[in-house]
C-alpha cells in the first residue's frame, strides 16, 4: 500500500495524462454525474444527471466502465452492459435514499398494496429495481406517471418528496415510501429566504427532492440537467442553486464570461452550502487507482439483474 501511495504522489501533476493512457488501454469510457468534483468532471468522457448516465451506459461500446458517480447508479450502469467490467472510484459511494429503502421491507410494503404499478425512482438498490414496474428519474417521473392508465393505483418510491411534487403535477394520487434525500431535504427555508431578500433579482432554481416549501419559492423546478439547461438559457445573471453544488462546476463553465453568479442554496446547518457526502467519497486518485487495478468493481447477482433490467428498459422506452 506504501508503494501505491507513493506512485500516486509521484503522479499528482500527471493524473489527467494517465487517466487518459489508461482509457485507451483499457478501452473505457468515464461517466460522471454533475455532483462530481470539478476534477472528475474535467476527465469525462461524458457528464450527466441520472437519465443521461443511464442512457449513456446503455450504448456505450466501451469494454470498461468507470462509473464516478454512487453505488445504485453503477449498478443500472451493470445491469444494462452485464458482459462489461464496470469499476467505481470508492464502494461506499452510496445514498441515503437506496439505504433507507432495502428490498425485503419494500416488499412487505409493497404487499399491502395488491395491484399497484410500482414506480421507483432511480435512486434505489437493483433489488428493489428488481421488484418495480417502472423506474423513472427527476427527468422523467411526470412524463411516464401520466402513462401509466389512470384505473390504475400506484406506489411510488422511494423520494416522497419527488412523489409529492409528482402528485402535484400530474394529479395523480400515489402511496408514498416515506423515503428522502439526506442533501436535498435539509435546504432551510429560512435562510433561504434570507438569501433572496440579499438577492432581490435572483432566481431560485431546484431539484424536486427537495421539500415542497422550498420548491414553493423556486422559479424553475427540474433535474440536474435541467437546472443547468435553464441556468444557461436564461437572461437573468444571479441564480441560488438547491441542489448539490457540484452542478455549479458545469453552470459557471457553460456560462463564462455571461457575468452569471451562481449562489449555493443552505442548508440548516452551519455548512456554507449541501454537498453529498457519498458522492464526494470519490477523488481523481481513486478513479486512477481503480483503472489501474481494475477495481472496485461492481457486480450484481444475475437473477436480480435479470428482473431489474425490464423496469429499467421500460423507462428508456418510456423516455
């Protein structure tokens, strides 16, 4: 272990150069998703919110798959390219959403409910994909909830807030898994709104994991990607982003030299700003080390990726 941290240090001002050495050895492509470090997001080969990561991976010629992003999303990554070496940066990359939502108590959850289409969102472990109707992303959700034949009940888990801002949307009423993310839904409302009043011209932008108070207050409410895509296309100058701030990278690059300011959301802490504790377990190191090693790599038991696979090809349809 000495002698790879030393290789590491003697690399520092190298790792871009290798990491790309790397990619043409191995044959592999990058995908992370925008709450990455600004680092990772510059050695990508391709940068996206869920729906987009998930696209990507399912037509990708590349014999390997660096996945910089958390556990669930490499694990779709595996279950659509079973025959692919898919690697991730660190394997505790996790999520609070998936971990509040293990499949044996979403089974006996979803047992009480006989006859409902169960929708999940991505964010959520292959075995609980596995026992789902569809899958559906921030991009998506509203789009294929109003596919599903209004005679039909519905669950959806395991973000209530995404399935609240949903019902809202789309009128349709859904028993709810009382899942949330542990980023989006400690955005405070007060400090918030302190926020706004030192920036009566900006624009408040949010990702719809967030709790309906906060998206009260939002004058665009969307994906990552769509964050990013209204962040660019809009004349105003000053956005408060709630959301990780990893996205800002992306934002503040598309929009150089436009003089737009992008402020980071707070949260009810004494932290200046929400970042995901999980996504930020991965570090340009570790994606070196894990293309050099060829490990961590994710693997999923084929039964459950069998069952997972058609929820997940539903939604690509669907979308």
């Amino acid at each position: 272990m000495v002698a790879v941290a030393r290789g590491i240090g003697a690399l520092e001002g190298d790792l871009f150069d290798e990491i790309a050495s790397l990619k043409k050895q191995l044959n592999a492509v990058v995908l992370a998703h925008y709450y990455q470090d600004p680092d990772i997001q510059d050695i990508a080969d391709f940068i996206g919110d869920s729906l987009q990561l998930a696209q990507e991976a399912a037509k990708t010629s590349a014999d390997v798959i660096v996945f910089c992003g958390v556990h669930f999303m490499a694990e779709t990554a595996k279950i659509l390219n079973p025959t692919k070496q898919v690697l991730v940066p660190d394997l505790k990359a996790g999520c609070s959403l998936a971990d509040g939502c293990p499949a044996p108590a979403f089974q006996r959850f979803k047992d009480k409910y006989p006859g409902h289409f169960v929708v999940s969102y991505v964010n959520c472990s292959a075995a609980v994909k596995a026992i789902s109707d569809v899958i559906v992303t921030s991009s998506n959700a509203k789009k294929i909830v109003a596919r599903i034949p209004a005679d039909r009940p519905i669950i959806f888990a395991p973000d209530q807030h995404l399935g609240r801002y949903v019902m809202k949307e789309t009128g349709r009423d859904m028993v709810l898994w009382p899942g949330s993310c542990q980023v989006h839904e400690l955005f405070s409302l007060k400090k918030l709104v302190q926020l706004e009043s030192r920036h009566p011209d900006a624009l408040v932008i949010a990702h719809p994991e967030c709790e309906a108070p906060v998206l009260e207050r939002a004058h665009h409410i969307g994906s990552t990607r769509s964050l990013l895509d209204f962040a660019v296309s809009s004349s105003a100058k000053t956005f408060i982003v709630a959301t990780e701030p990893g996205i800002m990278h992306q934002m503040e690059k598309k929009t150089e030299g436009s003089g737009k300011v992008f402020i980071a959301a707070p949260p009810d802490s004494a932290c200046a700003c929400n970042e995901c504790p999980h996504m930020k377990l991965n570090t340009l190191e570790k994606v070196y080390l894990a293309m050099r090693t060829r490990q961590p790599e994710i693997t999923v038991d084929p039964e459950i990726s069998k069952k997972a696979l058609v929820p997940i090809q539903r939604m690509l349809e669907w979308s």
